[in-house]
C-alpha cells in the first residue's frame, strides 16, 4: 500500500520515519508541508525519501492520505474541518 503523509511535524515525522524504518507491504508513496526547507532537511534523514509534491498530487500518488497538518495549514490547502 502506498501511504502519502500531509504534514511533517509532530506526527507526519513520526509516521514517516516508521514507515521508512519498513513495514511490510507499506511503502511511503510522498508527501506535502507548507515549509520546503525544512520538509527537505527531515525527508534528507530517511533512507528512501519520498518525493515532495502538492496536495493534489500525493493524493493521486497514494492509496492512502494521512493527514497529520495544523488546522491552520489544511485551511490554507482548501480542506474544510466539520463541525
């Protein structure tokens, strides 16, 4: 299965970092965050980083999204939060 991740801080890092440690038929398709520089420097600690793209793209690119951003950031990426 290929999991996209939206979001690398408190939890997107985590799932990522897990995922690339190997999880048997997991493999980590992409991922999105709002700031480039620092996406780059934590995807340059994994051993098979995965491609940095927009939101439209890692969700065409995975066959599962897990969103792990701020209310904030998933605002700004159009998504809406149910109330």
């Amino acid at each position: 299965m290929k999991i996209g991740v939206v979001g690398l801080g408190a939890i997107g890092r985590p799932v990522c970092s897990a995922i690339d440690r190997g999880i048997p038929g997991i493999t980590l398709a992409a991922v999105t965050a709002r700031d480039r520089r620092k996406a780059e420097e934590f995807l340059a600690t994994l051993g098979a980083p995965p491609p940095l793209v927009s939101l439209d793209d890692l969700v065409s690119l995975s066959d599962l999204v897990v969103e792990a951003s701020t209310q904030e950031s998933w605002l700004g990426w159009g998504g809406s939060v149910p109330l």
